[in-house]
C-alpha cells in the first residue's frame, strides 16, 4: 500500500475496504508561476507536477477526489516549492461515515512531506537559441584569447558536468550503469501552501450537487471548512496567513481566533510591484485584476499591499460570495540526498498529455447516475489505462478507525461534506468594504 493510502485508512472505517487512485504527472518544465523581469539577473527553472488522489466504495462509488499542482522554481541554492491545492470534492451518492477533512489534510501533509528527489526531474535541454549564443561567446574567446587558453577553458568547463569523464580514466573492465540525465537539486527548500476557497456546485464531478449525501455551503462556511483542515497539515509551520478581499480586519480575524500562527495577509514578498511577487494559479480571483493592470499600464506602479487593497473593491468581491486566499510557509527546509529515503510502492506516472485526458475522462460522466459513475470505476477508468500502455490498478484500503469515533454524531460530521455552494444570495454585510458615495468624500 502507498504511504499515503496507509496514512489515510486511520481515518476511515475499521474493517472497510475502499478503493485508492493516485495519479502523478510527469515532471514538465513551464513558466513560472510570478511573473520575472526581463531585467533580472535570476532566471530559476520552474517545474510542475500534477497530483490527483480519489477514493472509491468498494463497489465503484467515488466518494472524493482532490487535485493538487506543484510548483518548483530551482534555484541554484535553493527550491521555493509551491503547493497549490486546485480542486477538491465530493460525490454525495451514499452516506460517508467519515470525516473527509482528515482525509484531505493527510493528503496535503503527505506532498508537503514528499521528498522532490523520488519526481527524478531531468536535466532542462538546453534551446537551440541558448547553444548559439554560447557558441559565438566560445568563437569570440577564442579570437581575444590563446589558443591555449581557451582549451584550458574549455575543458575546466566539461570536468563541472558530472557525467564528463577522460576518456584514459574512465576505461575499465567493470560494467558501468548509464547515467540519467537527472537535474541535481540544491539541499534546501521553501515550502508554500497556497489556495483560494471559492464555493461553486462541483468542482470536478459534473452534476454531483443533485446528490442527496451532498451538503450544499456558501463560502464563509467553505473557508470555515478548510482553515482548520490546512492548519493541522501545517500546525508546526510558523506563518499562516488569510486574505479575504472587500472583507474588513475585524470579519478576518474572526475566521482565525484561536490561531496563534494565524494572522491578516499574504505570503508574498512585499518589495517591488505586485506582478512580480503574486503567483497566478489556475483558475486564479487575482488574475482578472492583475490582467486589468496590465491593460491599464499600471502593474509598474502597484505594490502588493495596494494591489490586496485594491483587489476588494473588484465588483466580484464585493458583491459575489466570500473568497477566501490562504497561504501557509516554512522555511529552510532540507531536501534529503538522491537514495537517503527507502522508494515507495510505484506510483502510477503520466505523461501531461495523458493526465489532461484523464481528468477529461472524470469530468465527462454525470456523477448523479450511480450506475455512470459505476461504469467509470469499474470499467472506463483501467480500460483508459490499458489503451495507453500504463501499469495500473487501484490501491486496496483497509479502513483502521474504530466504528464509534468515525460515525460519532456530531455538528462537524454533518458538514464535512460540504464542498459546493447553494445557489440564493448570502448576506454578507459586516464583511464587505464598500465604497463611500462621492458626497461622502472629502
């Protein structure tokens, strides 16, 4: 069983056997989430990978799923590691007797844990524009230089690749293994919890809010639902912070009493304009805002602090429902040497180009036909993998929580659930910032 999946059966019912699906991306360099200056002398390669982990009744019920994106921009010295929780939800088809929050929490402790070395990143090929303009520097060298010394150079230069070796030296009579082009990643990381907690009637099941096991939320109630499920996956961490655009300070601190770790704000660096300190995720709220600065000619000229202050008066904070933007840090945390940490169970990898189907796959069925939903457990989904070549089956899960504690009554239980959004206007007054009418002003 994968670490994750023994980690989750604690909280699932004793005696209980569920079906576990995780499924990892590979590996695929993009461009950073923050936008970098032309002008800076830093260009950090960014990688990303895709996660999406779900459990199954044993009789090809989904109950949940969650997908999470990560972000690596490599440094020389270091890694900042963002961990973007894009989706999560629930089926509703039949009863749960557990708390799906623990369940989510042990899935966000479990890639905050996850040692980078077992994603076997390669090497970034080098573009053809990168290897021309290294060529004319080596032919300009050679024309101010000794020939002497740009051989001398030349060769200091292959001995810093770890895979160049004289050819004198590396005859043997000894077999040696091919070496994989693996990037080699520096000893530290900055670990980034970051999502946006924004109610809607599913989020990956189509449909699935016509459920009867289903419990429909607005946002206050999905933000109270998540700050506690992200506290605990990060309770030893020392900053956490909370967000909450058109909201005042007062309505804020509300949401995080009790929460000495807790405070007003963001995890972005404060120093210089905002578009090149905010990630942009997927489906992003600050997006459409930051685009309309680019527009307007003014991402120079806004900080971070003005660009959160301004972010509350956009018309869908102010009058739609209650955004929530947590973001969570630690830092200065050590990555373990390729081989110190024992290999898991094999993890079943996918192209990007496969992943995409896949979650278009999921996103295809009508999740409130029991038998659809079946039908896509049973047969569509190992049918999928077949066609493309991929080891696979799903991870047999044998729940290890005592029947009492897992069906205990309890207001909490009767909410964990709720991950979607009645469709009526919530009254939000006394946590939206309005705008004084022009006669107010001074």
């Amino acid at each position: 069983m994968n670490e994750i999946f023994e980690n989750i059966s604690k909280y699932l019912p004793e005696n209980v056997t569920f079906k576990g699906l995780y499924l990892q991306s590979n590996p695929v360099y993009i461009k950073s989430p923050i936008y970098i200056s032309k002008s800076s002398e830093i260009f950090p390669d960014t990688v990303k990978i895709r996660h999406f982990i779900s459990i199954s009744t044993d009789d090809d019920i989904t109950i949940l799923g969650i997908e999470i994106f990560v972000y690596l921009q490599i440094y020389q010295d270091q890694i900042d590691q963002y961990i973007f929780v894009s989706k999560c939800d629930t089926v509703g088809l039949s009863k749960v007797n557990f708390k799906v929050g623990s369940i989510i929490e042990k899935v966000v402790e479990f890639l905050i844990n996850y040692d980078l070395t077992k994603y076997k990143i390669k090497q970034r090929k080098v573009k053809e524009d990168d290897k021309e303009d290294k060529s004319k520097e080596q032919k300009h060298e050679r024309k101010q230089g000794s020939e002497t010394l740009f051989l001398i150079n030349k060769v200091l230069e292959k001995l810093q690749d770890p895979k160049f070796k004289i050819p004198y030296y590396s005859s043997s009579n000894h077999p040696t293994q091919p070496s994989e082009s693996l990037c080699q990643l520096p000893p530290i990381q900055n670990i980034k919890v970051c999502l946006f907690t924004k109610a809607a009637p599913q989020y990956l099941f189509p449909d699935s809010a016509k459920n009867p096991h289903k419990h429909v939320i607005n946002g206050q109630q999905l933000l109270k639902w998540w700050i506690p499920v992200i506290n605990n996956a990060t309770s030893k961490w020392p900053i956490h912070k909370l967000a909450i655009p058109g909201s005042d300070d007062i309505s804020t601190k509300k949401f995080i009493q009790g929460l000495p770790n807790w405070s007003i704000g963001h995890i972005f660096n404060t120093s210089g304009p905002a578009v090149y300190n905010i990630a942009l995720f997927p489906d992003d709220p600050k997006g459409r805002f930051l685009e309309h600065l680019i527009v307007e000619n003014r991402y120079g000229n806004v900080g971070v602090d003005q660009f959160y202050e301004e972010l509350g008066y956009r018309q869908e904070f102010r009058l739609g429902d209650l955004v929530g933007l947590i973001g969570c840090e630690n830092r200065g945390v050590s990555i373990p040497a390729p081989g110190e940490q024992e290999d898991e169970d094999a993890i079943t990898k996918l192209s990007v180009h496969q992943y995409k189907q896949f979650i278009n796959l999921i996103k295809s069925e009508d999740y409130h036909i029991e038998q659809d939903v079946k039908t896509l457990v049973g047969t569509k989904i190992p049918a999928f993998m077949k066609k493309n070549n991929i080891n696979f089956e799903y991870k047999p899960i044998k729940g290890k929580m005592p029947r009492t504690n897992a069906t205990k009554p309890t207001q909490q239980a009767q909410t964990i659930n709720t991950l979607t959004v009645k469709r009526k206007t919530n009254d939000l007054t006394g946590l939206i910032k309005r705008k004084k009418p022009e006669s107010q002003k001074s």
